[in-house]
C-alpha cells in the first residue's frame, strides 16, 4: 500500500493506495479522522452499491444511512444537492454526522459539496471507485456542481479527512471508463512527471491489462503529483492552474455535447491534443515532443470521433472558471514534464488549435 501526504494551510491528510483496504474500511477511517459519529452516510451510485456493497459493509457495526446519486454529469447539479441534504435531515443528520463518498468523480464532487454545506460543514471521507477518481477528483478538497452554463461553477473547497483508493475495485470497471481516467495520468507526466510518462509509454500494455502493480505505481505517481501541486498552492492561485492542462477545451466539449457523447477523460485527451497543438504553435515544444505525446494519448484511446464546429468550441471555452476579467487563460506544456498558464491566446490562435484537434477527431484512427 501507498500512502501520500497532502499537507495545505487548511488541511492534512493521507491518501491510501492499495488492495483490500474496502473491506477494512471503518478501521482505516477511525485511524485517519476518529471514532464514527452516532450517524454516518454513504454517497454512492446504484451501480457500485450493487456490486461493492457487501464488501464495504463488512467492517462496519451497524449499516450506515444510503444515499444514491445516478451516474452521468447531468445529475451533478444544484436540484440532486437540495434532495440529498433533505434526506439527511429527514434521516437525523447533524453537524456530528460523517459522510463518506463512495463512487466516481461525480459522487466525489457532489458528495464533497453537500458536506461542504451541510451543517455548515461536516467532515468526509473519499472513497473512489474510478481510477479518474483515484488519480484526481478525489484529492485536493475541490468540490462542486455544474451549472446549465458550465461546468464546476458552483463550488468550494472543502478537504476529505482521508482518501482511500483500492486498487481492487477497478476490476470491474469497464475498459472504457479505465482508458479514459488513465487520460488524467497522462496529463500529470505531460505536466510535471518524465518518469511516469516513460513508465506509460513502456508499460502500456500491463498497465491496460489490468496489472495490479503497474496500476499501482501509476496511481501511486499521480496522486504523488498532484498532492505536491496541491500542497504548494491549495487554492490555485498560480501552480495549481496546470492541473487544467487539456480541461479548457475539454470542458467545452463536455458543454457543447451537453455531457452526452463522451466520458470526462475522454474530453480532456482531446483537450490535451489541442494544448498540443496550441504549444507547437507558440513553440513551447518542439514537433517531436508533440508527435510522442499525441502518440501517447492515442495509444491509451481510441477516442470518440467528433463532427462539430471549432468556433462553437471556442465560444464555450468562454465560460471557464479560469478566466478572470475577460482574460483567457491557457495551460500550455512547456517541453516534457513541465507545463506554465499564459493569459494572451487569441481566439484565432484556439480556433486554429481546435480545428487541428477537430481534424484528427473525424479522419485519424485515433478516433472511433
């Protein structure tokens, strides 16, 4: 097992990767954030209650109150909030109460978001059943919902008491939802790991196949990279931004297909392509570094083919939480394992960016 420090101004707390930690989980929470109050609560979906549910349940004394949350970004919103708190008073919920997030990045980001405000603030715990989740949204204490007019605008910073990702669970995640959360392992060598982007290049094929310690070091190697991000700027005022690397244009794809046509990561791989292409045009890398890296993302794809308009993609980068005072902000890699934010990319300069991206989405085999 790995454990990882995230050590910020407002919060410290481990992050625990490895095996059969499911089943041992009241143990694990007791140790990292004290005794279980008189009324705990699980976020989960129906999906993962059904298939885990046994297993988590095991350790615990008595079943704690269940709450369900439907996968899809679409739930991820204000109305799904109102309801579950309401539940939670109906069922003798308190500012004592623990909450423990039990699913993917959506039930990490709402459940995050309800103990945020529930009460003011009650504590929770992330437990993450997607490897995008395990990698990312489960670490850092960024919690929120979406908006009709974007996505994660409704929000806080509200840190877990402990995160435990056990690697055992991905075993029943479906191949797809693996390659697309593997996007956001790419992202962190791309941004600031040489080492783990070689290992993914080298290791591909275990760690596609499922390999439990390959996925491990590569889990291990992520949550490390975004833990140190973290602990240096918590509230991304500067550092933190690159964490966005491919999510500006990602998001906006997201948006304009209305959440429906692809997964999370597999907007934000396209995202990545057009960072890419937006870097070789400013040189921020040079035309080798862009074919290793596109080639990278490729290999972990295939990637949802896409037949829409670059400006309307541009348009909707409008509405990204990055932007402050009409100024566009832009993560762009700056050779390999280094990434900086600039605040002067024209809308030109994404246009030509996007239609680059557009073009590989609709006639490179990289596309399904």
């Amino acid at each position: 097992m790995q454990t990882i420090r995230v050590d910020t101004p407002s919060a410290k707390y481990e992050v625990f990767a490895g095996s059969g930690l499911l089943e041992t989980l009241v143990p694990r929470i007791e140790k990292s954030a004290g005794r279980l109050p008189r009324r705990v609560f699980v976020l989960t979906s129906p999906e993962i209650w059904a298939l885990w549910s046994e297993t988590f349940l095991h350790s615990f004394p008595e079943p704690p109150v269940t709450l369900f949350l439907a996968p899809g970004e679409q739930h991820k919103t204000m109305a799904h909030v109102e309801r579950l708190t309401r539940e939670m008073i109906r069922a003798g919920g308190d500012r004592s109460s623990l909450l423990i997030a039990f699913g993917g990045g959506i039930v990490g980001d709402v459940g995050g978001f309800v103990a945020a405000i529930f009460m003011r603030g009650i504590p929770y715990v992330q437990v993450p059943t997607t490897f995008l989740a395990q990698v990312d949204s489960s670490i850092g204490g960024k919690v929120g919902v979406n908006l009709p007019e974007g996505k994660n605008l409704v929000g806080n910073f509200h840190h877990p008491r402990a995160v435990f990702a056990d690697i055992g669970v991905l075993g029943t995640l479906p191949g797809r939802e693996l390659r697309a959360g593997l996007m956001e392992s790419i992202k962190a060598g791309i941004i600031r790991d040489r080492s783990l982007l070689r290992f993914l290049e080298e290791q591909a094929e275990a760690v596609l196949d499922r390999d439990l310690k390959a996925l491990e070091r590569v889990i291990a190697a992520s949550i490390r990279m975004k833990a140190d991000v973290v602990n240096k700027d918590e509230r991304e005022s500067g550092l933190r931004m690159i964490l966005n690397f491919g999510h500006t244009v990602g998001h906006a794809l997201e948006s304009v297909t209305r959440y429906k046509a692809m997964l999370h990561g597999e907007a934000i791989a396209w995202g990545m392509v057009a960072a890419l292409a937006l870097g070789w045009q400013r040189e921020t890398i040079t035309a080798s570094q862009m074919d290793r890296l596109e080639s990278l993302i490729y290999r972990y794809g295939p990637l949802p083919a896409l037949k829409l308009r670059a400006k309307k993609i541009v348009a909707a980068t409008g509405g990204d939480k990055k932007n402050v005072g009409g100024v566009r902000r832009f993560v762009l890699p700056h050779g390999i394992g280094d990434a900086g934010v600039v605040e002067d990319v024209t809308e030109a300069e994404l246009e030509a960016a996007v239609a680059y991206m557009l073009e590989k989405a609709t006639n490179d085999k990289s596309a399904s």
